[in-house]
C-alpha cells in the first residue's frame, strides 16, 4: 500500500491481505472502534458549548453482543501482525466495550501498559437524569513487545501540569482534554458535526510524539473525521489509514 494515503476499504480486509501491509511494519496503531452504543436517537440542540449535540446512532455502530466480541478480536489478532515487536497499540473506548477491548488485547498476547482514562473537560450534559453524566472515556495502551518507543522529556514537555515551583512532571495515566470545539470541530453546511466521535488533535498529539519518532509509520483502521492522519503528517510520521464508510471517506 502506498504510505500517507487515507483508504476507503474495510479495515480486516487490509489487516489480513499480507500483499497490502508486511508483517512487522507497523510502529503505531491508534484505533477508534465502533463502540457499539447505538440504538436511540437522543439529541440536543442549542448546546452552547460544542453546538448542537446528537448521540451516536450509525449503523456501523450496531451489533450484538457476540459479533461485537468476534469482530473485536479479529481486528485486534489481525493488528498484531503488521505491528513491529516493539511497537504500540492504542484504543479508544467507552465503559460500553472496554471489557471486550481489554479481552482482546490479552487473548492475542499483547501486554497492557496503561489505561489512560480522558477526563472531557466540556463533557455534554446527561439527557435522561436518571444517571451520573459520563464524562470520561478510555485509551487502552499495550505493546507487542519489548524495547517499546516511551519518549519520556517529550511525554513531560507535553504535560500541562508543573510542580509548585515550575519543573515539568511525568504524565499521569489521567488526560484533561476538551471534545472538539470551535474551529476543530468539522462540520456541515447546516452546522452539524461530520463526524459523531472526532476525537480532539491535542490526544493524537501526545500519543504520536510520546510513542513514535520521527519517520515512524502510524496506522488507523478506522480513520473517522481523520485527525490520525492529520497530526502525524503535521509531526513528520507516515501513516495508513483506512475508513469503511463512503459518506465519510469523501471529506478528504
């Protein structure tokens, strides 16, 4: 496959066709999966702080139960292939399908580093009123093998926080980060998000320049709104990204 170029395919088609992607090539997956939480159609309009807000409700973003779990673990083996044996996976997930992500990871030999849990400071309101609004979502960060990159003065450099008398600290497995907002935010002509889950460029930032050098190839599966893409170009990586949908594949 050619490097810096954004496919419109399904991604276990990619993963498993070893003529499109070598083995051992890969330095950095981040994965934005469906989270499989469609089902209704809540929304709210006139939501003054990220415009207005419509849950999730994609028909990629339906499954049950057992082709979720099966789908899950396919593409999770199918990315141990092509990730170089230090390399680094990250996935983005929810309460709705961390289990199955963790599951995943464990039953196809990856070791779990860290779960980052990402704190939305601007977190949308909970619509029902009958529970606690979710405000947090997860980054599950694991590694094929050993020796993985951890660029460490970078992860510090990158890290808001100082101590009382301003010397940088480690970063926390606890990130701090807006939704999309404002100009980050794609939208359409009629002011709805193009993308329902966008996730923000500050979290692809850390993850790329914490994980990979320079040079480095980073690979998608699930491409989205595309920030993948866009912040490892913008910090001097390769990448591969693929996205299933057509209706999204034409914002390119």
């Amino acid at each position: 496959m050619q490097i810096n170029k954004i496919y419109n395919d399904d991604c276990l088609n990619v993963l498993n066709d070893k003529n499109k992607i070598e083995d051992n090539s890969i330095q950095l997956i981040f994965a934005d999966p469906p989270y499989n939480l469609s089902g209704n159609g809540l929304k709210l309009v006139g939501n003054k702080t990220g415009g207005d807000y419509f849950m999730v409700n994609e028909e990629w973003d339906k499954m049950s139960f057992e082709e979720y779990k099966d789908f899950t673990n396919k593409w999770i083996k199918a990315c141990k292939r092509i990730l170089k044996e230090n390399g680094s996976i990250f996935i983005c997930c929810s309460y709705h399908n961390i289990g199955e992500c963790t599951m995943g990871l464990k039953e196809n030999g990856f070791k779990i580093n860290n779960i980052i849990t990402w704190q939305k400071t601007n977190a949308m309101p909970n619509l029902t009123r009958r529970v606690l609004t979710h405000s947090t979502e997860f980054i599950i960060w694991a590694v094929k093998g050993k020796n993985w990159i951890f660029n460490y003065e970078i992860l510090k450099e990158l890290n808001p926080e100082r101590t009382k008398d301003g010397r940088k600290k480690q970063l926390r497995d606890v990130w701090q980060i807006p939704l999309c907002q404002g100009k980050e935010r794609l939208k359409d002509e009629n002011g709805k998000a193009l993308h329902p889950t966008q996730k923000p460029e500050e979290l692809l930032k850390r993850i790329i320049l914490g994980f990979s050098n320079e040079g480095d190839i980073v690979f998608d599966p699930f491409a989205g709104s595309g920030t993948t893409p866009y912040v490892a170009k913008k910090y001097n990586r390769k990448f591969i990204a693929i996205e299933k949908e057509k209706n999204i594949i034409r914002l390119f």
